[in-house]
C-alpha cells in the first residue's frame, strides 16, 4: 500500500488561524516548575556534597597515585556539574 500524500490537512490557510498558532505557547503549572526546580538543586547540593566527602575519603590513595588529575582538578570538576545543577534548577524556576 502507498502511503497517502494527504498534507493538505497540516495546511493552515486562515490568518485568524495562523495568528492563533503563534500566540500559542505550552505554560508550566506552578507545581510543575517548583517540583522540576527543587529536583535540580536538590541534585545539585547532593552531588557537591556526596562528591566531596569522597574526595576526602580517598585523598591519600589520589595524592599517591601517577594519575595528573589531584585533588584540585577533581574539586573543580565536582563543583563545576553541582553549579551547573542548581544553575538549571534557578532557572527553571524563573524561565
């Protein structure tokens, strides 16, 4: 069977019609954005938290290791995914 080339039914020829399509944009309810946003922070803290306690734990054996990643970089890299986290959680609470 050949499909249908039915497009004209996706074609919008009223202008009240086009007009209406664009003024229409998907809206969060309140609900929505606050559970979406405290997920994000609260990941956002848990993960800085949980990554630097075992940054703590295991700093003898990274210090004693030949890997050229140390304490700081590994720092950096925790705190730079917990930022970014709580940066998405601000921002879906505002945008």
């Amino acid at each position: 069977m050949a499909p249908s080339n039915n497009d004209s039914a996706w074609d919008v020829k009223s202008p009240e019609a086009k007009r209406i399509i664009s003024e229409d944009q998907y809206d969060d309810c309140l609900s929505c954005r606050v559970t979406g946003s405290a997920a994000f922070i609260g990941l956002g803290v848990y993960s800085y938290y949980t990554g630097m306690n075992n940054l703590r734990n295991q700093e003898q054996t990274i210090m004693q290791s030949a890997t050229k990643y140390k304490m700081g970089s590994r720092r950096l890299g925790i705190a730079t995914i917990s930022a970014t986290l709580v940066g998405m959680g601000i921002w879906r609470a505002f945008n």
